[in-house]
C-alpha cells in the first residue's frame, strides 16, 4: 500500500508542476488575473482551492511540532498547492519507518 501511495504521490508532484511550468510560461496569471477574477467558475475553484488548503494545513499543524515548520509549509501549500502538498505526504511517506502503514502515515505526529 505505502509503494502505491508512493507512486501515486510522486505522478502527482511529476504531473502538477509539469502543467504549472508549462502554463506559467505560456501565459502570466498577474496579466490575465482581471479577466480570471470575473468568471465565476474562477472564483469558486479559488474558494475551493482555498478550503482544501485550509483542511490540509490542520492536518499539517496536528503532525508537525515545529512553529516554524508549521508557518513554512503553511506558506507554501498556499503559494504551491498541489505541488507543495504532494511534496510533503512523499516526505512523510519516505519517513515511514519499516512496517508503518497509512494509520502511522495519517495519525502519528512528528
């Protein structure tokens, strides 16, 4: 299970900032910003974007001990999303000592 989960996790982080490079050297989000805010659609994929962000970083918050681990990785899933959060369920994976599993992965702090 924790192989798989390793895989899955590492093809998201690969994917995601894979289409986040492309795009970003496609097309500037601060030139179109404007234009993205009006449409509706844009601002509840924001709203749930964020909402994610917020359930994801209590899970954070609950594992680390560190404060300032804590606000560093608070900034980044901010600014990264998908990218940061990937990166640190893998660093958590990749943590799990032999014979820990998804209970430990989920429940234990750090």
């Amino acid at each position: 299970m924790i192989t798989s989960l390793k895989i899955i996790f590492v093809a998201i982080f690969v994917w995601i900032t894979y289409i986040v490079i492309s795009t970003s050297l496609e097309s500037s989000l601060f030139k179109e910003w404007d234009f993205l805010g009006s449409i509706p659609w844009m601002r509840a994929t924001l709203w749930d974007f964020y909402a994610n962000i917020f359930i994801i970083t209590l899970w954070m918050f609950y594992k680390e001990k560190s404060l300032l681990l804590k606000i560093v990785w608070l900034i980044l899933f901010v600014c990264l999303g998908a990218i940061a959060t990937s990166a640190y369920v893998l660093i958590k994976l990749f943590n799990l000592k032999d014979g820990e599993g998804v209970k430990e992965l989920v429940g234990n702090k750090c």
